[in-house]
C-alpha cells in the first residue's frame, strides 16, 4: 500500500476502493492503474483539481494510445520488429543515408509517396521496409507487411470463392502497403492485373513502399503485360522515393564460424 492510503482516514480508503472499480467497469484503465499513485503526488504537492484531473487523463490518454500502437503492430503482420534504432547505415553512400534520414521524418506519409528499396540480397531491405512501417504506426497508419508473391496468390486464390472483392478491399483500407521481395517470380496474365488494380486503387490515398532484388527495368518484366507494368509502375515512379542500397550481406555476420585453434 502507498503511504498516501495510509494516511487516509477509514472511509477515503473505501472510496479509493470503489473509485478503482468503477474506473475498471468502464475500462478507465490507464487512471484505474495509476490513481492511488496520483492522489499520493496531488497530496504532498498541493496540487490544484485542475492539475490533478489533467495528469489523470494524461495516464489514460497514454495508455490508449499504447494500445492502439499494439493492435497496429499486430494487424501489420511484421516478420519481425525492426526498428531504426538496429539499422546500421553506416556502410551506405552519402546519398541514401540522405534519403534515409528523410524517410525517417515521416513527411512521405502525409504526402502519400511510395518507397522503391532496390538491392542485392542481404543488405537490409526488409528491415528498412519494417521500420518504415513501425515509424507509420508510431503516427497513426494502418499498415500491411505482405510478402509480394503471398499477396498476388490470396487475391488469385480468392476467385475460387468468389471472395476476391472482400479481399481487393482489405488491401485496399492500408494507408501504408508494404510489399516485400516483389519480382521473385514473373507474374501470370491474373496476377498482373490484380496486382494492377490494386496499385491504381491505393497509388493517390496510400503509400507503397516495395522492396526487391530487381532494377527499374526488372520491375517492369514482372507484369505478364508491358502495357500493364508501364501503367503500375509510372503511378508508383511518379511519386516515389528510390533508395538503392548496396554493400555484403548482413546475413554473412550470423554465419557460424569454427575455431581454427581448437581443431
């Protein structure tokens, strides 16, 4: 018990009691977790009903907004958390930590710019595409993580319980999409046109940010159709950020090693 309910008289104690209660039955659980603390503090520093009431909310408003960024975080469906706090720049040229740091400011987000991260495999792009991401739900976004290939297979797949309009629209309500590892595999003559209409859809109310292992020109030979890939990728090129990132794998640094003395 805190000294401040000590102090208390028999009956303030009881009230503190019910006080909790009711914060708890109407889910008040950022002032039910922190109310006894602040009676204590707004006590010994004679703080005014003004003050006390504004730090109250502020533990409520702060919890609220703690759990809004969970349920964010957990509808984006990361492969991992990847912040920029583990992301080693230091082996980029000047220019993209330059765009890097940009990116980092969050101004493409209320701009709707898109993110093409190009580079060999290895050199960081999913998890610049994540913690871009983890920065958009920081400020509010609704984000998706979806492997490329996994994304044009569920809207494929979807035609054959005709639930593809269900799932053109989930994809559609992200206001950040992230696709990852696009170009893998050449698109079919299906995909491509979904993956068409999906750009068109989102490529003025939302932000792409798309990594992969391919140049501009590989990008267009993904589409089954050139026609198709000019018109997707000039919508995206348009307004987008190109970050090439160049340099040895990070994987090559988990690779085990032998001990050569011990042999």
């Amino acid at each position: 018990m805190h000294s401040y309910v000590v102090i208390l008289s028999m009956r303030s104690a009881i009230m503190l009691n019910d006080i909790s209660k009711r914060l708890s039955e109407l889910r008040l659980y950022g002032i039910a977790d922190t109310i006894d603390v602040r009676l204590e503090s707004a006590y010994k520093s004679k703080s005014t009903y003004e003050e006390l009431l504004l730090s109250i909310l502020d533990d409520q408003y702060e919890y609220q907004g703690n759990k809004a960024l969970s349920r964010r975080i957990k509808t984006a469906k990361f492969d991992e958390y990847k912040s920029f706090d583990s992301y080693e720049t230091m082996g980029f040229s000047i220019e993209v930590n330059s765009i890097i740091n940009e990116l980092k400011t969050g101004r493409f987000l209320n701009n709707k710019n898109h993110v093409i991260i190009m580079g060999p495999v290895g050199t960081g792009k999913t998890h610049l595409s994540q913690a871009l991401g983890l920065l958009a739900c920081q400020q509010g976004k609704k984000v998706c993580f979806i492997r490329a290939n996994d994304l044009t297979n569920k809207l494929y797949q979807s035609k054959a319980d005709d639930s593809w309009l269900k799932a053109f629209n989930y994809y559609s309500k992200f206001d950040v999409l992230i696709l990852d590892d696009f170009g893998l595999k050449s698109l079919s003559a299906e995909q491509s046109t979904d993956l068409y209409d999906l750009i068109a859809s989102i490529h003025i109310k939302s932000s792409l940010i798309i990594t992969t292992n391919r140049n501009i020109q590989g990008m267009l030979e993904v589409f089954h159709d050139p026609v198709m890939a000019n018109a997707a990728m000039d919508r995206i090129l348009s307004k987008s950020y190109k970050v090439l990132l160049q340099g040895e794998s990070y994987r090559k640094r988990f690779m085990p090693t032998i001990d050569k003395t011990s042999i």
